[in-house]
C-alpha cells in the first residue's frame, strides 16, 4: 500500500472515529427534564453560545454542522450571561430529553425583561421549528407565557430529545439569565414575585397620596416635587420589571428600552430638583446649585436622545446615572457637614436608593453578578427611601410647630396656658382614643366570633369548618394520626319544611344542633352546619370504628327527641350519617373525604335512612 492510499485511509478512520464520538459529545451536552424540581435550574453550564457580529444569520445557518461546532459552552455556573453593551447578536443552543415514559413539560426563563429582541425557536410536530418573537421593544402580544419575563412552555414526548435555539439583542446592556423552571414551582413563584411588587406600588402609592396631600394643606413646593420623582420612579420601575401596559407611544412599545431609559432620566430630574428644596443648595452650596440645574435639563432632554440613538449611548447614559448618584451624595454629606439638619434624613433615605441605583447600575455593567439584591437593588432601595423619607417629613412638620410655638412664646407669654390646655387636651384625646381603640378591639373579636358561627343553630359555620378542616388534614398526616368525618342530613327535611312551615324547620335544626353539640362534646370534634339541613363532625384521632360509635349515638339522641313528623314513614325526625376516614394517598385529602363521606351518606339515605353508613360498607 503505498503513501497516498495509506493518508486517505488514516483520513477515512479519523473520519469515522469523529462521527461516532460526535453522538456521544451531544448526549453530554444533553439536559435531562425527567425530574421535576422545586428550584429553578440555571442553565448557564447547559447552553452552548455562539456570537453573530453581523446579526445576519438565520436558524437555518445556526442548525447547519459547520455552526453547531463553533457554539462553546460555559465551566463555571453563574446566574446569568453577562455580555455587556455589544451590538452583537447572541445564539444559545440547548438540548435537552426526557428519559422518563411520560411526557414532561418545563418552562424556559429570561429572567431579564429589558432584553430588546428575543427569539426563541422550538421544534414543532411537523419536525420543523416554531418561531416566538418577543423582546422588550416589541409589543407584548407576541408572548409564548403571559409573565412580565420572557418565558416559553417546552413540551417533550416520553423517551424523546429536542433541540431549542434562542437568540437574543439588546440597545442596552445585554444580560441574560437562563433558567429551566417546572410548572408548579414556577406558578408559585410567580405568585410571590408579583405580591412583592404589589407591595412596593402599595406603600408608593400611600407616600404619593400622602404628600399629595401635605401639599395641599401646606401649599409647599418641596412635597409636590417629591409626588413627581417618585411618580417618575414607580413608572420607571414598572417599566423596568416589564410590567407596563402594552400600549405604544410615537410606534414604540410603552415597554422598550427607550421608555424605560426616558423614566429613569426623567426621575432624576425630579430627585435633582428635589434635592436642590430639601437641602436648600442655593443657599448653602451656589455654584454645586448652578451644576444641579444643568443636569437637570441635560435629563430632560436626554428622552430625545434616546429616541433616535439608544444603542450608541446606552453605555454612556448608565455612567452618567452612577456618576450622578455619587454627585447627589456628595451633595448630602457637603450639606450635612454644614449642619444642615435636612441633610441627615437625605443621607439616610436616598442614601439607601442611590446604594441600590449603583448595585443596579453595575450589574447591568457586568461588574455584579446577578442575585436577588443586584437585579431588584433599585426597587428595594427606592421603598426604603419612601419610609425613611416619610420620617424627614414628619421631622420637618414636628421643626416648623417647634418653631411656630416658639415665635408665639416670644410674643405672647400668655399663650403659655393656652398651650397647656391644648395639651391637656390632647392627652384627654389620646385616652379616649385609647379607650375607643380598646372597644373596637372587643367588638372586632365578636364580629370575628360571629363570622365563624352559625346564625340560627350557634354552632361553627361552613366557614369555619373548611379552616379546621383543612388545618386537621395537615396535622393528620404530619403526625400519622386517624382522621373521621361524619356528614349527617336531616330525613325528608324538605317534606317536614312543606308540612310544618319555615319556623317549625328552624326550631327543628337548632334542636338537632345542639343535640348534636352535647352528644359530640370532646374537646378536639368539631361540629357544624354545612349548610341547609346537612350537618357534619370531625372526630380527629379516632378511628372509623370510634366515629361509627359516635354516629349512632347521635342517631339514637335524635330519635329520643321524638320531634313529630307527619309526613316520614317513622313519623318522627331522625337523621343519616355517612362516615369516612382522611384518605392519604389523595392529592386533596380534604376534599377526597368530604367525597368519600358524602358517598357514604348517599348509600345510608338510599337504604332507608336513620342509618349510620361507613365508607367501603356495601
């Protein structure tokens, strides 16, 4: 064999050994789904990342050999994909299976809802791939999954494997955590994410009205001048958690980039003017004050700026925002040096914004990594502030009386005992209101006790009874004890309501209650009306033989108040009862043993009720 046949026989053999070794690289590359999870996975080490300078190529290019060897793949797990400010357009491949004989479904997460373009390309039936596309500046109704985050379902078949492709661009800092969630861990969160930012509109919209309403009554430009910063902040913030409306000003998304740089911009003008009243800088610090309103008109016409050139700027805007917050800090401890008594309540306050702007700030730089603190840090700061701040403006009222009653001392000394009758009176206001307070308290545990009981039979309510059951199913399985329930129902009630009229009913329940009452009288039952004739105990730690015993002596009580029934073929009221105990294999145990009693009274009626039934008895 000479030379030539033997170089094209060692480039056959290398050949093949990289194709058969190229399955195998795959199937290490390849995230099993089967198992579902109470935490969301990170995908950073799972992706493969391939950067398109050119921002031309296409998912048919990206699916090509020559692509899929050119992806590389992160060794350290991280959060997120911190890319910085680039032009550059970034494709992620994932592949992942499902090795279990059922199908899955999981959620993929962009937990990052300021990422301009995103699109995600998931394989369809027809062995094709469709295509979302979404981002923060395209309108919102292109969304796989209604969430203020870009989230898509992955659905895969028993023993199957896909392969998903994301792409993603961003006018500002590119930042892109990844995460694989499953569907009621994911639910959950997203539950909780949402009442913490309902919480914080909570307490901004209470610091809005609340010095909305200072204003009015002082006519005091520095309350109005706080109302705007922190209207502009809250709109800013809701656009940055991507939770603004989807509608769309001069063809851009309410959403976008350019939105959410303008709001930022405009708050700082709006905190930069308040400043300049709280800490009085024309007075003490001239020339800082002339520096204060040139920034302030550089933000109010950076929103143009933005408009026709985001991507160029973008960068630039995030460094005069950090270098901004240290400017207004340094502002604060200048005046604070001067003994200006504002000056404390503004460190302490925008002190703790302005930290949470940097954390911010840099991590949309690249410099933080991506935590709880970094990525919401403007938001945690910016509630801290409102109620510090609400502090300050209390100090403020509590210095201006201070000062009033100071002024009247010196002119009148006779208003000294006018001032003691005013505060005599407010101790005599503040008793009473105590003692209101403490009458209200009383009257609130009633109407909390009345809220729990029966009107008309004085026993525990529906209401009460779904809380003590759904309290006793936990306990029950935690501790491993027998849980019972007996639903009872009043026999050819209806009929005995016709004959004897509504009042005779009424007085016929109130006796089956309290019979029912001091019959089932250990102090860990329950009893109550379920509603109209039906009623029902629960026994816990007691067995169905210990609950069958309870029912029929309950029936027996009912029969020895011998209440007259005309139209039952016994001729007087009796009862039926249907038993069962808590299920614990169920996935709603309170609710399979409500079923399973009901079924249980169901077969005592239609075997010729004043019965006592058990679950599982023919």
């Amino acid at each position: 064999m000479n030379a030539h046949h033997r170089l094209r026989l060692s480039s056959w053999l290398l050949l093949g050994l990289l194709l058969l070794s190229s399955p195998i690289w795959a199937d290490s590359r390849q995230l099993d789904i089967a198992q579902p999870s109470q935490q969301p996975l990170s995908l950073t080490t799972h992706v493969g990342l391939l950067e398109d300078t050119s921002r031309t190529l296409a998912l048919e290019d990206i699916r090509s050999a020559e692509m899929a060897g050119r992806f590389r793949y992160e060794q350290a797990s991280s959060a997120s994909f911190a890319l910085g400010f680039t032009r550059s357009a970034y494709w992620f491949r994932l592949d992942v299976g499902n090795s279990s004989a059922e199908s899955v479904t999981r959620l993929l997460v962009v937990d990052n809802p300021r990422i301009s373009l995103v699109d995600v390309y998931l394989p369809d039936e027809q062995g094709g791939y469709r295509a979302w596309l979404t981002g923060a500046d395209r309108p919102q109704g292109g969304k796989a999954y209604d969430n203020r985050n870009f989230v898509f379902p992955l659905h895969l078949a028993a023993h199957s494997q896909q392969v998903v492709y994301l792409r993603v661009e961003s006018s500002i800092g590119l930042l892109v955590p990844l995460q694989l969630w499953s569907e009621q861990a994911f639910h959950a969160y997203e539950r909780e994410d949402y009442m913490a930012r309902a919480g914080y509109m909570g307490i901004a919209i209470a610091m809005i009205l609340f010095n909305l309403m200072l204003f009015i009554a002082l006519r005091e430009r520095i309350y109005l001048l706080y109302v705007t910063f922190v209207l502009c902040a809250v709109c800013t913030l809701t656009i940055k958690n991507g939770m603004a409306p989807d509608w769309t000003l001069f063809d851009l998304p309410l959403n976008s980039n350019v939105a959410y740089y303008s709001g930022a911009s405009l708050a700082l003008s709006g905190m930069l003017l308040f400043m300049r009243s709280m800490l009085q800088t024309t007075r003490l610090l001239p020339r800082v004050d002339r520096g204060l309103l040139a920034l302030v008109a550089l933000y109010l016409v950076s929103p143009l700026i933005y408009a026709v050139a985001l991507p160029q700027v973008s960068r630039v805007a995030i460094v005069a925002y950090l270098l901004t917050a240290f400017v207004m800090m340094g502002v604060g401890l200048a005046c604070a040096l001067k003994r200006q008594r504002s000056a404390y309540f503004f460190l302490a306050a925008f002190g703790l914004l302005i930290l949470g702007g940097a954390t911010t700030t840099l991590r949309a730089l690249g410099i933080l990594p991506t935590n709880a603190f970094t990525e919401d840090g403007l938001q945690i700061g910016s509630s801290l502030e409102m109620l510090l701040l609400a502090f300050a403006l209390a100090d403020r009222i509590n210095v201006m009386r201070q000062e009033k009653l100071q002024a009247q001392a010196r002119l009148l000394e006779a208003q000294e005992q006018l001032v003691e009758t005013l505060q005599h009176s407010e101790r005599e206001l503040e008793q009473r209101v105590a003692v209101r307070t403490e009458e209200l308290q009383v009257l609130n545990s009633r109407l909390e006790m009345l809220s729990l009981t029966d009107a008309l039979t004085g026993i525990a309510n529906r209401r009460h009874f779904d809380e003590v059951l759904a309290k006793e199913c936990k306990r029950a399985l935690r501790v491993g004890e027998p849980l019972a329930l007996a639903v009872l129902d009043v026999d050819w009630f209806k009929t005995y309501n016709d004959h004897y009229g509504h009042p005779a009913g009424d007085s016929c329940l109130q006796q089956i209650a309290h019979t029912l009452a001091a019959t089932i009288s250990r102090s860990t039952d329950l009893v109550a009306r379920y509603g109209g004739e039906e009623f029902v105990f629960l026994a816990p730690s007691t067995g169905l033989a210990g609950a069958q015993s309870m029912a029929e002596k309950l029936v027996r009580a009912v029969e020895a108040l011998a209440l007259p029934h005309e139209r039952s073929p016994l001729g007087y009221v009796t009862i039926s009862v249907g038993i069962a105990l808590m299920p614990r294999d169920a996935d709603s145990p309170a609710q399979a043993l409500l079923q399973r009693a009901d079924a249980a009274l169901y077969r005592a009626k239609s075997q010729g009720r004043n019965r006592v039934v058990c679950d599982g008895q023919a």
